[in-house]
C-alpha cells in the first residue's frame, strides 16, 4: 500500500488509480481459486495491498475545491458503499447457517474490476495539481534521489510536526482494531445470536458508514477536522464496550446492533479524518508518498496489535481483550489536543 502510493508520486496518480483497480480484480480472482490455507492468506494479502491504496482519496481531493473537499470526498464514498452492499447481499446467499460457498463472492469484483481499469485509462485525466507540478518542473528526475531520501523528505515540511501526530495515531488505531477482525467470531462463540441475525447487523452496519460519511462530509468542512477527531476517538471505545457486553445479555440482538454501528460509524469517521487531514499536511510533490506511509503505520500498527491480542486472547478472552485495545483509543485525545494541526480551508497549492 505504501509503495503503490508513493508510486502516485512518481509515476501519476491516473497510471496508479487503474492499476489499483486491476489489482483488486486480479486478487480477488486468485482468492477464488486458491487451493488451501496458505494460498488464501498470499492472496488476500495481495488484496489488501491494492484495497487499502488511498489512490482514489488522492485523485478527487487534488480535485476538489478547498471548502468542499469533505463534502465531495465523503459523496464519493457514499457511493462506494453500494458495492459493500452488494456483498452483503451475496454473503447472505452464499453463507448461511447449512452453506458456505464463499468463493462466488468473489465474482462481483472480479466482474468489475478489469472493464473499470479500462474505463479510467480512456476517460478519466491526470489531476490538475499534478500536471501543474510537472510544469513547474518539481517531477524533472535528479540523479541524487532515492527512496530513502522522497521518504524522508517528508519530515522536513511546515508541518512535520502534526503530520508524525497523525502518524502516530494512525498507528494507534490500526493496532487497536482487533475486535473488527474477530467480531464474528466473538459474537459466533457467545451463540446469542444466529447467523441470518450477524447477516442483518451487517447491512445495518452498511447504514452506519453513510452516517459516518454524511457526518465527516457536513460537520469536517464547518467546525473543523479536530472537533471531529475528539469526537470518533471517545465513541469508539465506548461503542466496542456496549456490544461485547450487550451480546451476554437477553438484549443481545439490540445491543450489539446499537453497539457494532456506532463502532463503524466512529472508525470510518476516524480513518476519514486522518486521511484528509494527512493529505492536507504535505505538499503535492509528496502527497502520495506522505499517504502511503500513513496507510504504512496503520497496517504496521494492525500486525502489532494482532501479535499482542494473540497472547492477550489466551489469558483474558476474545472479549475483555477488545475491550482492553478499545480503551486505548482513548489517548488519540490528548495527542491531538496536543500536536494535531487544525487544516480545514487550506489550500493544497500553498503547503510547503
């Protein structure tokens, strides 16, 4: 994910957004067709590596207008949900509480992918601000560089400071975020709730990233990119806490709906500021690398954070465990109190 980023920078953001694309159809056919265990894993790793690429963050920010860039960017995004949606759909025919044939959900995005990459090769242009740096000649290549060198050249901008922040938290949030991964399985061990019922907290859960979105799209333009931070970074754990409790109880159907919304509402409203936040710390020369190494820290954090619950998980169990990585959440508050930088209105032609 960092490399296919800081590609962007090199090569163009055009070239790179019809790869990603590619790359996700060609992944997930090979997903459909692997034989065992470890062929899944390679694959799915394949998959996550196009999946998680911010190429199309990239493309409609440097497009957009600087007091609309949230709104512009969380519309894109509600129209993306429309796939999760259709994949819901399939999971709900395809696994069942008698079936599982997994594999056909692959068909979708595999369908999709190869005639979109097409599409975006003959349709869509490169971005204006990286046309524009190319004509100031910013992109003329010089001997002298190096990867080392574009990586850290970042964190010698203005605003190396709030930018490490973001780092920093990104890290945070991707190690805390175990309780999404074992949800199902948690949820699946406890046996208060059936199959077609862990179907519908999905689509429901579909409903809570739009509101997420609607919400970052309206308020993060308005009062601001921190407000919003504080607000994600307290409801997170909060959330996680009612549905691993609620799911002990008779209530557990409702719980655990109110509760697993408000998660994804909080984490995608989380991971939302965070990207645009990063992308407006850095200038144009080095956005795509400053996003890739973001996208870097959050699955470093991810890999850490699975290596400790897997021990965790042993002594405490799946619940105390995610309530436990919940709560750390907690000190994304004082960090961005501290160094986080406030970037609403900026102008991405003006960041140095």
């Amino acid at each position: 994910m960092f490399f296919n980023q800081y590609a962007a920078d090199r090569i163009g953001r055009k070239i790179m957004l019809a790869l990603t694309v590619a790359g996700m159809a060609i992944a997930s056919l090979l997903i459909m067709i692997s034989q065992n265990y470890i062929q899944y894993v390679i694959f799915v790793f394949l998959l996550n590596f196009f999946q998680l690429s911010d190429i199309w963050f990239l493309y409609i920010n440097e497009e957009s207008k600087k007091e609309k860039r949230m709104v512009y960017t969380n519309i894109l995004l509600i129209g993306g949900i429309s796939g999760a949606v259709i994949m819901v759909i399939l999971r709900s025919i395809y696994i069942t509480d008698t079936i599982s044939n997994w594999r056909m959900m692959m068909v979708f995005p595999i369908l999709l992918g190869i005639p979109l990459c097409i599409i975006i090769l003959l349709t869509i242009k490169e971005t204006a601000k990286y046309e524009m740096m190319k004509k100031e000649g910013i992109k003329k290549p010089k001997k002298e560089e190096s990867f080392i060198k574009d990586v850290k050249s970042i964190f010698k901008t203005e605003n190396r400071k709030p930018y490490t922040a973001i780092l920093i938290m990104s890290a945070i949030y991707g190690g805390t975020t175990i309780y999404l991964s074992l949800f199902e399985k948690y949820i699946s061990d406890v046996g208060s709730i059936s199959q077609s019922q862990i179907t519908l907290i999905f689509l429901w859960t579909i409903l809570a990233v739009i509101v997420a979105y609607t919400i970052n799209g309206i308020l993060a333009d308005r009062i601001g990119r921190k407000p919003l931070l504080y607000i994600w970074a307290a409801l997170m754990p909060i959330s996680v806490i009612i549905w691993v409790l609620g799911a002990l109880t008779p209530y557990a159907y409702i719980l655990v709906q109110v509760g697993y919304a408000l998660t994804h509402v909080s984490y995608w409203g989380l991971l939302g500021i965070f990207r645009v936040t990063c992308l407006e710390l850095v200038p144009t020369e080095k956005r795509g690398t400053a996003l890739g190494f973001r996208s870097l820290l959050n699955a470093l954090g991810i890999t850490f954070g699975l290596l400790i619950a897997s021990v965790l998980i042993l002594f405490y169990g799946l619940g105390t465990t995610f309530i436990i990585f919940a709560l750390v959440l907690f000190l994304l508050i004082p960090l961005n109190f501290l160094y986080g930088k406030e970037t609403k209105g900026v102008d991405l032609s003006d960041i140095k």
